[in-house]
C-alpha cells in the first residue's frame, strides 16, 4: 500500500496521451508510484495497435498477431496487471517461405496472443488506470507551470504538471506543433514516414483453406501475413476466421483503394498462395495507417525535463509490443 497524500511535493499530475500498451503501461507504473494520472484515448476503447475487430459470430486481431517476451519484467507486468487468465501461448504451426519458394518453420520461440482477443489484454490493463476513451487532444498550452490539454472539439481537459505523448510519430508531431513544441517536433526528424501503412482483412471460410500452417510469412508482393486467427487459444470460431496483411509496398500503393476491393484483391493473393478452390463466406477490411515501425533510431524515449513532457511508443524502442512495454517503463523511470 502507497503511503502518499497529495500534499507530497513530489506528487504530479500526469496526463497520457494515448491508451496502447505503451500508454496503459506508463499509467499504471506512474499511479503505483502515486502520481494522479489519467490517460486520453481517440478511439472508443484502449488496445491501440494490439486491436481486435468485432466480426459475424466473433473477433478477429487484425493488428498485432502475437508477442514475444525477451524481458521477464514484462511477463512479470503481464501477469500483475492484465492477469495470467487474459493472455496464453498460442501454439500454432508458423512457415516463412524463402526466395526459393521453400516452406520451413518458424524458430521455436513462445508466442503470445491475448484470449479469447488481442483486446482482452489492454481491457484488463486499462482497469488499473483512469481511461477518458472518444477524446482526441489537439493541443497543450502552457499555463504556468502546468499543461492544459484541449481536444480537437476545443473542449479543457484538465491542467497536468506532466504530459507523456504516446502516439505514432506522425500524430505526436501534429500535436507538438500544435502546441509550439517545435524544437520537440524537430527532434522527431522523419520518423512519421518510419511507419509504414498496412491494408488487413479477416476472411471467413467455413471450411480450412490450408492445412499447412496456421500462421505464413509468404514470398509475395501482395501477402505479407496469413494467419488462421482460429488457431489462437480459446477462439471457439465456427468454421475458420483468418487473417490477412498486405505488404507494406501493397498498402502503399492501393493505400486509397475501398475497402471491398481491397478484400477481393488480398482474398486472390491467398487462394493462389494456398491452391484453396472454395470462398470465403465474410470478409471485413481494416486500413492501418500506421503499423509497423522502421524506425531507424532507438532512443528507447523522448523526455523534454523542463518542460515536463516525454514522448514513448514501439516506435522509439524496437517497434514492437514488447518494445512499446519497455519504451513506457524506461521513460516512467526517467521521470522519477
Ligand atoms: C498490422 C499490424 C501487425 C502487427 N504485428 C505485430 C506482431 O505480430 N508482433 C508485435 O510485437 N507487434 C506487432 N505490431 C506492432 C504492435 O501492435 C505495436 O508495436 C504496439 O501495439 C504499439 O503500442 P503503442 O502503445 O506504442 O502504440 P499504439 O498501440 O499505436 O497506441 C497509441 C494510441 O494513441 C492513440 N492516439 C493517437 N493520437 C491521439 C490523440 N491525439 N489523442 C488521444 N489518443 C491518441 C491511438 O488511438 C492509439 O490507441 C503490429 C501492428 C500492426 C498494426
């Protein structure tokens, strides 16, 4: 139990911009520590990235598709915080074919997904820290010592001693202009065009389009990804929901494409990848404007200490879910 009033001096008020992993992870490490913190969150709900799309009859994770643990500290977090119950290994069979065409497996390594969906992770995380969801902050002005955050309806969201950006790095910059902090802005350098788009779809096939593997990594110009989301622990799915990511040069080239077109096209790609003669029943597809990083720096974070505003996110460590974990808990121990 914290032995903190809000009279200690060394009590902030710190607002977070962003409810992913990196977002929840830096809430609730700040509140164990006794800050006041509330996080603001876009969307209509927490997850970000590690997201997971409604479809007939069930979910689909149509953003991150498993996770790897390097760190015990973040297995550890996981268990504390999203709970053992909402995430498990999934045990699928993964190929990656070479330039030759060849299909060989995958290393051995623990995967992990959250069950029954991705979501149930950051749902179970964002119970620990205050969530103001459907809120998109535009700007912060300075006022005094404090910042002020103001939504793009130009509502006052509260005044923050701290501000910690966890946004992709396109949006982080928008907003640090936004509030004349240009020189932080500067520093992001190029890193918006560090993340590259990805067009994917989640197809319903009644019956398995391929028996060779759950998951591939294809030798395609189209196909980036497919992976059998039924696979996953405690999916329970009739038929199969699979899941399908375009490639980054794909995306980018079709980045404005209906969504419809976009299924029929990525669909072909995989009945031709798997010889499957059949349809799918359902298919829903999802535009990401920002997925995976490329970023070429690491810093791990951003922190600007006088100003009081810090900037984490995959992108700046790794570009991954584990990397998004770390960048959060390093900038929480660089506040102190
Ligand atoms: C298609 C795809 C596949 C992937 N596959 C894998 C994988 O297999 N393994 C893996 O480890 N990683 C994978 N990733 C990457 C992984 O999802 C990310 O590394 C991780 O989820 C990033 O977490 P984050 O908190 O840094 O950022 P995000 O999850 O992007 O969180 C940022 C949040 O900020 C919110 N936001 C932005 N601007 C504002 C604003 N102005 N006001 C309020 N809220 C705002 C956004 O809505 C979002 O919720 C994948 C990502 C995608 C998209």
């Amino acid at each position: 139990m914290l032995n903190v009033t809000s009279d200690t001096p060394s009590i902030r008020s710190i607002a977070i911009i962003g409810s992913g992993l990196a977002g929840l992870t830096a809430g609730i490490l700040l509140g164990r520590k006794g800050h006041h913190v509330r996080v603001f969150e876009k969307s209509r709900g927490p997850g970000g990235r590690m997201s997971s799309k409604r479809v007939s009859g069930s979910s689909a994770d149509i953003g991150a598709q498993y996770f790897t643990v390097r760190h015990p500290e973040f297995l550890a977090f996981l268990k504390a915080y999203a709970g053992a119950d909402n995430f498990a290994p999934w045990q699928g069979r993964f190929g990656f074919q070479g330039d030759d065409k060849q299909w060989q497996a995958f290393p051995e390594e623990t995967r992990y997904v959250g069950v029954p969906r991705m979501t149930a992770i950051t749902r179970a995380l964002s119970e620990h820290v205050p969530v103001t969801a459907q809120v998109r902050i535009a700007k912060l002005e300075r006022v005094g010592e404090q910042w002020r955050l103001i939504c793009t309806e130009g509502n006052d969201h509260g005044s923050y001693d701290q501000v910690i950006i966890t946004a992709p790095p396109a949006q982080a910059r928008d907003l640090l202009e936004a509030s004349g902090l240009n020189e932080l802005a500067g520093g992001l350098g190029h890193s918006e065009d560090s993340i590259l788009a990805c067009w994917a779809v989640a197809a319903h096939f009644e019956e398995a389009p391929s028996d060779d593997f759950d998951a591939m990594r294809p030798d395609s110009d189209v196909l980036y990804w497919v992976a059998n989301n039924s696979s996953k622990p405690e999916r329970n799915d009739q038929g199969q929901w699979w899941v399908l990511h375009a490639t980054p040069e794909w995306t980018q080239a079709h980045v404005e494409e209906p969504a419809e077109k976009v299924s029929e096209q990525l669909l072909a790609a995989f009945y031709e990848l798997t010889g499957y003669q059949g349809a799918a029943t359902d298919a829903v597809a999802h535009r990401w404007l920002y997925a995976r990083s490329v970023q070429q720096e690491q810093p791990g974070y951003l922190l600007e200490p006088g100003l009081g505003v810090g900037l984490a996110g995959d992108w700046l460590n790794g570009g991954r879910v584990e990397g998004a974990w770390e960048s959060a808990t390093r900038l929480v121990e660089a506040l102190g």
